[in-house]
C-alpha cells in the first residue's frame, strides 16, 4: 500500500506541537526522577544519611535540558500557513 497524499500544513505542525510537548514532558520526568526524588530521599534518610550523588543531578539536569532544547527546535520545525 503506497501513502503518498502529503499532509497538510496543519496536519504537520500538530505533529510538530505534539513532538515539542513530548520531549518537553519527558525533561519534567527527568527533573523529577533524576533531581527531586533524591533530593527528598535524602532530605528524609534515616541516621544521618543525607548524601546527594552531585554526578547523577548533574546528569539528570543536563538530559532536562538537552530534551527542552530539542522541543524547541521541534516547535521551529513548524511551518506557516
């Protein structure tokens, strides 16, 4: 079966918004898995055990950021009408 009906603008730039809003969502989830949930695991450990692996937050930070910047340059992938 051949597909060869191009989409339409509106048709592509929904894809486009719903690519951003996708990798946006996931740097929230690295935000909050990576970062907050140590943070709090820490914060809240038994015995005095309040160590935070700066090397992990640091990475989960950078994959937050890496992921917005490519939903940004999902929403510029976008055309006009």
């Amino acid at each position: 079966m051949e597909d060869s009906a191009p989409i339409s603008t509106t048709q592509w730039n929904e894809m486009k918004k719903l690519e951003a809003s996708w990798f946006d969502r996931l740097s929230t989830v690295c935000i909050t898995v990576g970062v907050a949930a140590p943070i709090a695991a820490s914060t809240f450990a038994a015995q005095n055990d309040h160590n935070v692996p700066v090397v992990g937050l640091l990475f989960w930070i950078f994959s937050s950021v890496v992921l917005h910047i490519l939903a940004r340059f999902s929403i510029l992938e976008m055309k006009q009408p």
